[in-house]
C-alpha cells in the first residue's frame, strides 16, 4: 500500500512519519521537495505532490482547508480509484471537511474522515499517563481497516462512527477547542501555543463554540489527552 501525505506541517510530517516508522510505504508530497526534511530518521521518501499522488492508494490531505479543493482539481486524474483520507479542516466552516468537494472534483475517489480532531501533538505522542487516546473516524466500510490500520500505526485507538459519517465529526473539533478553552480558563501553561499550533488565535472566536455538544465525561478525557508531555495536570 502506498500512501501520499499531501502536506509537511506539524500533522502530515507526524502522521506521515508514524506511518513510515510502522512500516508502511508513505511519500510526502510537498511544494518544495528539495528543501524538505520532513521524513526524519524513516525511510519515507518526499517528492513534489504530482509525484507523490501517482501510483498512491491512499492519499492522506493535510494540508490547508482552503488549499484542498485546487488540490483536487489539478490532481483528479492521479487521485482517481485512490482513497482519499481527509484530515485537513476548512476554517472558518461552517462545513470543516471536504466530503463534497472530493465527489464532485474526483467521483472515482473514495473518501474517509480520519485525523481531523485531534491535535498534531497527540499524533505525535498519543498516550498520556498510560491513557491512549481515541480517534473518530469516518470510512466506506470496504476501507474501514485500512483507516484503522493507519490510526494504529499512530498510536491512537480507533472509533469507527460509520460510513459516510463525517459530518457527525466536524462537531467533535469544537469539542477540542472547548477543552482549550478550559485549559486557558485555568492557566495552564502551553495551552495557547496548542490553540496557535491550530491556527486559532481568537480567544473570543474559541468563546463563540458551542461547549455543550458532548458530554462532560469526553470532554474530560480530552483534557487529558491534550495535555502536552510535560504540562501540569
Ligand atoms: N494543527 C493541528 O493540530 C491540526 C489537527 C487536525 C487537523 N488539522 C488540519 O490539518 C491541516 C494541516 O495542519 P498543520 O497544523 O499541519 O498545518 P501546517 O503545519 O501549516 O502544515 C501545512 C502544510 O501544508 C502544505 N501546504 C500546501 N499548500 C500550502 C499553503 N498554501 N500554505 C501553507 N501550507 C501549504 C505545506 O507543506 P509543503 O510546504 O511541504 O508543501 C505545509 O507544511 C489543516 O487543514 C488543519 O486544519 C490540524
């Protein structure tokens, strides 16, 4: 199975990587190749983003919500008969995942919703004080253990919500902006690098979510799940 990860940022290069380090065969695909150290210590390779989406099976996006649907349009052909697993979010909404934009620009594609709430650091350490974090996902059920394969090699627990579920998901990111919000409520240091790491920097706008679309329990276990390695409990 060959993976495309179409972006090097803080989620791509962490999830890319985790793939990369569980064995998987995974090319970054990036606007500047060359200059890219974004594979690390694994054996993944990186490659313009044409060069990464032909011959993938799975294309992961994590790359800028708003970047997503030129994305598609320039690489239809390539992204044809692929599984597309998107992770990116499209701020400032109301609609955050790009279900729609992918059956319209790429029909022949397949489309899950994976990676999309939960912060790049629990990609990049998902367990806390022995507490493994969950991720919600939505997936054909034909490539429901491919998505779970993929959460695995992260580290993260896979929760399956359905096919075609995706728009069930898009809530559960104000879920996590919420728990940002108590985190800063209560001065915990590193908090708002996380908020900034998720391009929110408005404290009004993280106001302005609706807090109450989740029980106080998850909400709770997400507080711990974000809490950066290190941070006071
Ligand atoms: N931050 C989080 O915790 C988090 C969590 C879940 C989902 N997401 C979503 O995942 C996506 C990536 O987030 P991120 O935090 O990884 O962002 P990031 O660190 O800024 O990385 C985005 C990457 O996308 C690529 N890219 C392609 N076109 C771009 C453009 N016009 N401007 C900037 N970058 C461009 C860049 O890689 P090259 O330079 O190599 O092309 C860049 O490194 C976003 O859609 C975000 O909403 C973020």
């Amino acid at each position: 199975m060959q993976i495309a990860v179409i972006g090097t940022g803080n989620v791509g290069g962490n999830l890319g990587r985790a793939f990369a380090r569980a064995g998987l065969h995974v090319v970054f695909g990036s606007r500047d190749p060359g200059g890219s150290t974004v594979a690390g210590d694994t054996t993944a390779k990186v490659a313009t983003v044409a060069d990464a989406v032909t011959g993938a099976d799975v294309v992961v996006l994590a790359q800028p919500g708003g970047e997503v649907s030129d994305f598609l349009r320039t690489h239809a052909a390539a992204l044809d008969g692929t599984l597309v697993i998107d992770a990116a979010n499209r701020f400032p909404g109301p609609v955050l995942h790009s279900a729609a934009e992918v059956a319209e620009l790429v029909p022949g594609a397949r489309y899950a919703r994976a990676f999309s709430t939960q912060a790049w650091e629990t990609f990049r350490a998902p367990t806390w004080d022995g507490v493994q974090g969950d991720l919600f996902f939505a997936a054909p059920d034909t490539d429901r253990s491919t998505v779970e394969q993929l959460i695995n090699a992260v580290g993260l627990r896979p929760q399956y919500v359905g096919a075609g579920e995706q728009t069930m998901l898009d809530p559960l990111l104000f879920v996590l902006f919420s728990a940002f919000e108590r985190l800063i409520t209560e001065n915990i240091a590193g908090s708002r690098s996380i908020l900034s790491s998720l391009g929110v920097h408005d404290g009004d706008q993280l106001r302005n979510t609706p807090s109450n679309l989740a029980p106080r329990r998850s909400i709770d276990r997400r507080d711990r799940s974000l809490r950066a390695p290190g941070e006071p409990g």
